[in-house]
C-alpha cells in the first residue's frame, strides 16, 4: 500500500526465486569453494604432488572468475529485486538487521580482497603466507554466510523477536543452527561438484586422484544433508508442516529435492568415487543441473514454508504488514494507498491494480499461477465472496485487505479473466465441474481436508443444505450459480464416490 | 484524494542508530566508492584508448596493459565499496528509494544485467595478456559504454527519489517500470559533472602510478598525462557544474548561495580546490621533480571528491526539505551490535592490512608456492 507496485507481468515472488537460486548456487560454492581450495593445496605440499598444486591453481582462477564476479554481482542483483518486488519487507528486514548486515558486509570485503589476492599470488607469496590467506578467504566467506543465515531464518521463524523486537532474539532464531549447518554441508557438496568442473581439464593419472578427492567432498555435503534437512524442517512453524502435507507443489519440490540428492550421491559414488577414470563432462552435467535443481527446491521449500509470510507473523507474502489489515479494511485501500487512489475513478483499471497490489506477488493472469485457470467460471457476487475467506481456503493465501468496494472491484476482475459456462457429458459431470469451481478451494469429497459426505441423504435436504450455506458457517459463501448447475451438484454430491 | 502526494510513510521501526553515525558512514563509503567508481569507468576509457594506440605509443601500450591487470581489481571493489552505502542509504532514505526505484525497476534491475557484462568485458580484456587484438579492444569499448550506463541509470534513479510529484505521472501510464527520470531539469548536467569527474579521478591515479614510477621516462609521461587528464575534464566541469547549479530550482539552489552557510562555503572551497590541484599538477607534469607538486595536487583533487560528497548530500536533503527531514526519524540504537560491528570492522582492517602488507613485502619473483615442490 505504501509503494508502487512494480507490474512486470509475472509473479514478482519469481523473479526474487531465479536471482536467489543462481546467486546462491554460486555462493554456496563461494563458501565450500575456499575450503576446498586451501585443502587441496595444502594435499599438493603435504603429498608433493605438482600435479594437484597445478590442477588447484588453474581451480582458483576460475573460483575468482565465478564467485567474485558472478557470485557478487548477483548477490547485488537479490538486493535490487527484494526492494523492488518486497519494499516494505525489505525496509523492515534493514531496519532490524542493517547492523548484521554491516558486519556481514565487513566479511565481504575482507573475502574479496582475500579472494583476489589469493588467486594471483600463487608467484608471490610463500607457501605459508599464501594459505593463510586462503583461510582468511575461507573463514570469511563461512562468517558472512553465517550471518546471513541468521536473517534468512528470521523471515521463517523470527522466534522471540515478534515480542521482543530484538536484534539477538531474530536473529538466533530456531531454524538459525540447522540452517547453518545444512548450509554448510551444501558449500561442501558444491566445492566438490565445481571442483569435479576443473578437474576434467586434466588428463590422467593426476585426473584420476583429483576426481577422487573432489568426489569426497561432494558425496560427504550430500550425506549429510537429509539428516540436517530432516532437523531443519522439524523446527519450521506448525503451519509450514500442514503446507507440507496438504499441498501438491510443496510435496513435489520435497520430493524433487530427495531425487536431485539421490541421483547425486549416486554419481558421486558411481563415478567420482569407484569409477573416477570414468568421469565425464555428461556426468558433471547431470551433476551440476542436480545441484541447481536441488537448490532451487530448497530455496522454494524455504519460501514456500513461511507462506503467507515473507516475514512469518509480520508481514504478508504480498508486502502487506499484518498490524495494517483491519485499517485498511475499514478505511479501504483507495482512502490509504496515494497509488491506488490515483486509479479509484476507473473501476476496471482499479480492479487490475488491487490484483497486483494483493495478488501479483505470487500469481500471475495467465502464467506461472495462472489465475485465469483459478477463477474459471466465477461471477462476480461467488468471487467478492471468496475474497472474505482466502485464509480459509488455502493456508498459504494472506488474507484480502480492503472495504466492501474494494472487495467489489477485485471480484469483478477476478470474474472478468475467464467468464465461462459450465458445461458437462451429463448432470454427474456438470456436478463435478461446479463442486470443484465452488467447494473444493476449502472441502474434499469424503477425503481429508474439511470432508463433505451427503452419502444417503435425500436430494431435498442436500438441495436445502446448499440454499443456506451462510447459515449453516459465516466462513461459506452462499451459492450463486444457476439452479440447474445447483442440482447438478447435488446429484454430485449425493452420487460421487459411491 | 487524487492530489495525494505518494510519498511512502517511514518505516514504523525506529533507525537502528543514531543519524549522525549512520550518516557518516553514509558518506564515508560513498566517497570510498566513488573513488574506485571513478578510477573504474576513468581507468576503463583510458585503457580502451591505449589500446587503440597500442601501436603508435609504447607508452600507451604500457599504461593499457597496466590498467588491463589492475581494473578487474577495481572493479570488485567498486562493487563492495558500493554495497556498503546502499545499505546505509536504506536506513535513512529507503522509503524514497524503493519507490523511485520500483517506477523505473526495469532500468534499475537492468543494472545487474549490465554490470555483470561489463565486469566480463573488463576480464576478457585483462586476461588477454599484453597486445589486443581489434575484437578485445572493441570488447573493453562496449564495457566502458556499459559501465556509463549504468551511471546514468544511477543518476536518475536518484533523482527520481527526491522528486515524488513526478512519480504518480510516470505510475499510470507505464507501472512496467519502464520508466527514466529524464524529464528532469539537472541530470544531464548532473551526469556529465559526474563521468567528467570520473575521468578526472582517472587522472589523478595515473599521476599516483608515474609518482611510483617516477625514475622512468614512462613514469614522468604518466604523470603528465595523468595530470592533463585531470585538467581538462575539470576545466570543463566549471561550466557543466555551472549548468548543473542554474538549473536546480531556484530554492535548492539558493542553499548554495548563501541561505546555508556551510554548503555556500564548501561550495567555494569544492570550485578553489580543483583550481589548486589544476595548477600543482600541471607544474607536476613538466617539474623534474614532481614530487610534492603531483601531492599536493593529488591530495587537493580527492579533497574535492570528498566536499562534493558532502554537497551532494546537502543538495539531496535541501530536495526533500519540504517532504522529509531525516533528523525527524526516530531512533532506536542497538548499541551492542554496534559495538560489535566496529570491533569486526577494525578487525577487518587489521586483516586488510595484513593481506597487504604480506603482498608488498614479498619477494617479487619467489614463491614457494609455486616456486617448485619438496624443498
């Protein structure tokens, strides 16, 4: 309400999402990425190995070329889109944490300068001197990392702070230790898959010992993640554990994550480990896509578990504080948004806007959660009704903010996107269709969620049952449709399943 | 209701600090940042120019090569040093910021886009080794244009947060964010007073790099050239600087001409200074011993970076005068997590320091690291 909403055509949540997922593909690797570097050095020397000293210098050159580059510059890149796509969650986040973020921006230059420094004075500097600079590089990349964790884990379980309001309280939240340490066992994962990237640039049989070594760093921050994933999901918010177990998208990125670490461990054992000579550019594919994919279905279940959050208990998923709903219901957005008023004369326009204000942060019209496929067959009396019990119908939908008018506007153009008749073989089917366009966005069918059973009840009573659904819950809209699509679902209701 | 001036409301949690403090490290970064900023898109003009010169001027050829190891450096720092006053600009601006920043968010967002390219282009060209081809040279041309760019977008973005009354009328029409502030009457004075003063920073490294090379016929034709290209963009900056004061409104503008007496008066020294390192650097430059001249000129053009810094704040509260004053915010210290922030911060020094130090001391051509295995 406070801001402009930028309109950029497709769920603002998503842009964040793609800049996230690259960056932190590449920062994790940042972090891993230097322990790996100083270890293997220091393997060349204990083991006199020129190859692998070799091998590690050619490593370093192209570690500075992602991470210090790429990895930086992207890091920039989820500043830019938060304060864009999440204004008012970022200047909360800013207001809690600028002082972490201060320091974690100490860490980051310290790692820059060190990142560099390391990487073109391998001419220079003694063996020494040379790493301890890597260590500097590596202790603090890991402190940065470690101070960030403590503000991603606030946004889903700021724990104390929604009371306290402290710094300390938000930031050594419950999911803070996991996350770490998942975190980590991520970074070491990656310094072995990147590793694995260079070590194909050598020939055998140092090809070989490389593969080997890079291939343990890999399958160790593998192992370890399902039981450190396992406990950082144990501490994520009640509501998250109901997201998770009612919701298809939530359980298909689980289970999509458990494939890309599964089919990881088991290149990495089949290939880097047993088999090195056998390493090939096709296999470090796979890996590397399994390793974004995997990323990005941690991000996303991360995300996705603080829903309708971004800062859980705080502020909404679509940027609207929590403290402001019941002001905005009373005075209505128009009367409290500068931005909004300017469209209040026109009413189709005004309607467009309210959906991107409340709506467009996680849904799109016809796209990634395409809302004309939602809305599908809505009028507009069924859609202002809806816009009363978003919470209800889903537990990951913040609630509308707004006066009746407001409500009024957005349901007309919620029931403009995909206006359509209901259509069906026979009167079982044209049931279903208005049974899942009307009731399923809260109820199953004898299923788990808020169950309906009218098995043995007589149409007359099943019929009066849907003339007085207001009555019956002030959380149900009354039926709006038209009688014969009304029969039509009783005899639904009445028959499916039997 | 529709007359509503959209400026967001401040954040309802109090600053984490007190405003003096976080203004200082506002402007202390900033300044950090624009020197590498500058000597960034200066050095990147300067080496795309030695590089088209390559052939005809040893001298030339030199000083690009030397730019080429140097500017990927640079850059990283330009983009650290740059981190750390966008984060204290949020505590005091953000809500201007996140706003103007949201009406031309394609422009905006843009700037990752570019600035990745252009950090690429810098490192191709750096890794390219000691003579250019047409191709690398064109390359370090386009991320030199990419970096301007990137300048300008900056400028209007942070003109467009001082200029609320125009953002509702670039909101309707185009909520895309494709959107610049354009209709503004100082940008492109105050663009072009930027680049210019970026190749004027350009310069002075140059003159610091011939200062160390001093000894050499390379080094005394560094500090020359160092110096005129100081000079010339500098004189040229009076005019554009001119341009850039006529065209403030007229209130902004009288804060500078008298109203205020601390910005009258650090507007006098930012226009003396550049005069001073004008005539000590041109005396530099044909001295045979250019030592304390190419200092004193050095020291007075950095001072001006750091006036203007504090001018340029002026100038962006004298703007918001009429809709925001930051000495209103409330205020909240977390004083233990400042403390510990100054404790890591000098312990980062120290490191820095160490790093360094361990660089300059070693031996330029041994290495055990690499200096052969087993011993």
């Amino acid at each position: 309400m406070n801001y402009p909403v930028w309109q950029l055509g497709f769920p603002g949540g998503l842009l964040i999402a793609t800049v996230a997922v690259l960056h932190v593909f590449v920062s994790h690797f940042a972090v891993g990425g230097g322990a790996y570097l100083v270890l293997t050095e220091r393997r060349s020397y204990r083991h006199n190995d020129s190859d692998l000293l070799a091998y590690v210098k050619r490593h370093s050159k192209f570690f500075a070329l992602l991470t210090v580059v790429f990895g930086a510059v992207t890091g920039v890149g989820i500043w830019f889109t938060i304060g864009l796509v999440s204004p008012e969650a970022t200047s909360s986040l800013i207001h809690t944490f600028v002082w972490g973020w201060a320091i974690e921006w100490v860490f980051f230059f310290v790692e820059i300068a060190a990142a560099l420094i390391y990487t073109y004075s391998w001419e220079r500097l003694d063996r020494h001197t040379h790493l301890v600079i890597g260590w500097i590089y590596f202790i603090a990349a890991w402190a940065s990392l470690a101070v960030i964790n403590g503000i991603i884990t606030y946004m889903l379980t700021p724990g104390r702070w929604l009371q306290t309001r402290g710094f300390w309280a938000g930031f050594f939240n419950p999911t803070y230790l996991p996350s770490l340490l998942m975190r980590s066992a991520t970074a070491a994962a990656l310094a072995g898959m990147f590793g694995l990237v260079t070590a194909l640039r050598t020939s055998s049989p140092v090809r070989e010992r490389i593969v080997r070594w890079a291939g343990a760093w890999l399958a160790i921050g593998l192992v370890l993640l399902p039981p450190l994933g396992w406990w950082y999901y144990a501490k994520f918010p009640g509501f998250a554990h109901e997201h998770f177990a009612e919701i298809p998208a939530a359980r298909h990125a689980v289970l999509w994550g458990v494939i890309c670490v599964a089919v990881a461990v088991l290149l990495a054992l089949a290939f880097a480990l047993s088999k090195p000579r056998r390493m090939n550019p096709a296999v470090v594919g796979v890996l590397l896509i399994c390793g974004l994919a995997g990323m990005g279905s941690g991000e996303y279940l991360r995300e996705f578990g603080r829903k309708p959050y971004v800062i859980n208990g705080y502020i909404y998923a679509n940027d609207m504080r929590v403290s402001e709903v019941e002001r905005i219901d009373t005075q209505g957005v128009a009367q409290i948004s500068p931005w909004a008023a300017a469209a209040a004369a026109d009413p189709v326009r005004y309607g467009r806007d309210l959906f991107q204000t409340q709506c467009a942060s996680c849904h799109s019209v016809s796209g990634y959660r395409a809302m004309r496929s939602r809305v599908r067959g809505w009028d507009e009396t069924f859609a202002r009704e809806i816009l009363l019990h978003l919470p209800l119908t889903r537990g990951t939908m913040p609630p509308f903010a707004g006066d009746e008018q407001d409500r009024i506007a957005l349901g007309r153009y919620l029931a403009s996107l995909a206006p359509a008749t209901i259509t069906g073989a026979n009167e079982m089917e044209v049931g279903r269709h208005v049974f899942e366009m009307r009731c399923a966005l809260c109820h199953t069918l004898r299923g788990k969620r808020r169950p309906l059973d009218f098995g043995g009840m007589d149409a007359d009573t099943v019929t009066d049952f849907t003339r007085s659904l207001s009555d019956l819950s002030p959380n149900m809209p009354p039926f709006t449709g038209t009688e014969t699509e009304r029969h039509a679902l009783v005899v639904y209701l009445r028959g499916a399943g039997k | 209701m529709l007359a509503m001036m959209p400026v967001p409301q401040v954040d309802p949690m109090a600053a984490p600090g007190p405003l003096w403090l976080l203004r200082t490290l506002l402007l202390l970064t900033f300044f950090l940042h624009l020197l590498f900023m500058n000597t960034m898109l200066g050095g990147a003009a300067v080496a795309f120019v030695c590089a088209m010169h390559q052939k005809r001027s040893p001298f030339a050829a030199q000083l690009g090569r030397e730019l080429g190891r140097v500017l990927p450096a640079v850059f990283a720092f330009t983009i650290t040093l740059g981190v750390a006053p966008l984060l204290f600009l949020q505590v005091i601006y953000g809500h201007l910021l996140y706003a103007s920043s949201i009406l031309m968010a394609v422009p905006w967002m843009g700037i990752i886009a570019l600035v990745l390219l252009a950090y690429y282009g810098v490192y191709y060209f750096s890794l390219r080794g000691t003579s250019y081809p047409a191709s690398t040279v064109a390359v370090l041309g386009v991320a030199t244009v990419l970096l301007a760019g990137v300048a300008h977008i900056y400028t209007n973005n942070f003109t467009l947060m001082l200029a609320p009354e125009r953002w509702l009328s670039l909101y309707g029409p185009r909520p895309s964010g494709w959107n610049m502030n354009w209709a503004e009457a100082t940008v492109f004075p105050r663009y072009l007073h930027f680049v210019l003063g970026a190749l004027a920073v350009a310069g002075l490294y140059l003159v610091v790099n011939g200062l160390r090379k001093r000894e050499t016929a390379y080094g005394r034709w560094l500090i020359k050239r160092g110096g005129q290209l100081f000079v010339m963009p500098t004189i040229l900056n009076y005019l554009v600087g001119f341009w850039f004061l006529v065209r403030l409104p007229a209130d902004v503008r009288m804060t500078f001409l008298g109203r205020n007496q601390l910005a009258t008066v650090l507007l006098g020294i930012g226009m003396l200074l550049p005069l001073a390192a004008i005539v000590h650097l041109t005396l530099a430059g044909s001295n045979e011993s250019p030592v304390r001249q190419a200092a004193v000129g050095i020291g007075s053009g950095v001072l001006t970076v750091a006036i203007m810094v504090v001018i340029r704040d002026i100038l962006r509260n004298a703007y918001l005068a009429p809709i925001f004053r930051p000495e209103g915010l409330r205020v909240a210290p977390q004083w233990g997590v400042i403390a510990l922030f100054l404790v890591v911060f000098l312990a980062g020094l120290a490191t820095l320091f160490y790093m360094l130090h361990a660089l300059a001391t070693a031996p330029k051509a041994v290495s055990a690291a690499a200096g052969g295995l087993g011993k």
